[in-house]
C-alpha cells in the first residue's frame, strides 16, 4: 500500500510523519525490518482483539488505513495538521469514506472522545519532551490494552552509523529526543500499564500492554 507521506516536513519545527514511505522500501535490510515490526504489531493487535482501536501518533494514516480496509473499527490521530491531511487524502485514495482522522496532541487526549479497546502509540514517545506525561494521556484514555513502540538504543543509532546516515548527531535520527533499551523502557511503562507481551523485531521494543 503506497501513501503520501511528510518527506521531512516539519510544524512548529518539529519533524513531523515519515521521511519516506518506508512500507514501501525497496531496500532489502530496510524491508525484512519493516516486514518484522509489521509481523509483530499485527499479532499483538490479534491478541487484543480490540473492537475499537485508535492510534495515538498516527502520521499519514499507514495503519489506520490497513485497518479499516480489513473491517477494523479504527481511527487516527496526530499533532500535525499537515500529515492528518494527508491521512484525509490516503484514506480518500483507499476508498475510505467515513471520518477516522482528526488533529489532536497526545498532551490533550480525553476520555469522552479518544478512548478506544486499543490504544496504538508507536514511534511517538522517543519524540515527546515529556514522555511520562505522554504516558499519563495514554492510561487516561486507554479501556483494555495499549501498544506502544519505541526504537532501541543504542542499537538504532549504531546501525544508523552503519549505513552512513546522521554522523555528526551520532547516529541519532532527527526529531529523537529520548532513547532508551530494552529493560529501561519497560521499567518506565511498567509505572503506568501491566505489560502482557515483549517483541523485538529489529530494531524496536514493542510492548503489549493492559490497563490496571
């Protein structure tokens, strides 16, 4: 599924949804790591079986999109009016009709409007000045299970270095405000949810998580 995507954009200068359309790399390394994270999100939201979903962080809609289009109840949110435009757009293109889009940060979620049986937020929380209140927002509005997503360091940013790109932040992708391994980041969502699930497709940490 090919989307238009931010390509580097930014708002409120702060680089805002995908550089490129990595689902539809052509790379074979960035492939099978794509085809990992996407294998691992999938079975997760398997496992929760939600009937609703919202996806915290959503960009140009990627997921969100996918699905709709396989008869899931799920909608999208994002900081950014730009990439939710274009969310707006790659839905239309997809024959998606019905509303699933809005603008909206993470710091102001509510209950009455965003809670959903899944709550999604993958590759948002290493952008957040604030994580733990990013954290917080989630819990708030979050009825069941939670999947969150963030890369893991320092692996990310060695193989960022391994392929030549961002040498001189150490690797460290642009808009990367938080790093954190594989134990440091279950001990800091470990505060806020029950962790039911640990993946590790290359190079992320992915956690199944339950409300308490």
């Amino acid at each position: 599924m090919s989307i238009k995507i931010a390509g580097g954009k930014k708002e409120d200068g702060i680089v805002v949804g995908n550089s490129y359309d990595k689902y539809a790399a052509k790379n074979p390394i960035v492939r099978w790591m794509m085809n990992g994270f996407e294998s691992s999100l999938s079975d997760l939201v398997a496992k929760a079986a939600p009937q609703t979903i919202h996806e915290i962080g959503c960009g140009e809609g990627y997921w969100v999109i996918r699905w709709n289009k396989q008869g899931l109840n799920a909608r999208g949110s994002d900081f950014s009016s730009q990439v939710i435009e274009m969310a707006i757009d790659n839905a239309a293109e997809a024959k998606i009709t019905h509303s699933v889009f809005k603008s909206r940060s993470i710091y102001d979620l509510n209950r009455v409007e965003d809670s959903a049986d899944l709550i999604v937020c993958c590759e948002v929380l290493e952008h957040l000045e604030n994580p733990e209140a990013g954290l917080k927002s989630l819990k708030e509005i979050a009825k069941d299970y939670v999947i969150l997503s963030v890369p893991r360091e320092p692996l990310w940013c060695a193989l960022n270095l391994a392929r030549g790109k961002y040498i001189k932040n150490l690797g460290n992708t642009p808009g990367h405000l938080q790093h954190w391994s594989k134990s440091n980041f279950i001990k800091l969502v470990e505060k806020y949810f029950t962790i039911v699930e640990v993946k590790s497709p290359l190079p992320w940490t992915m956690l199944l998580c339950r409300q308490r």
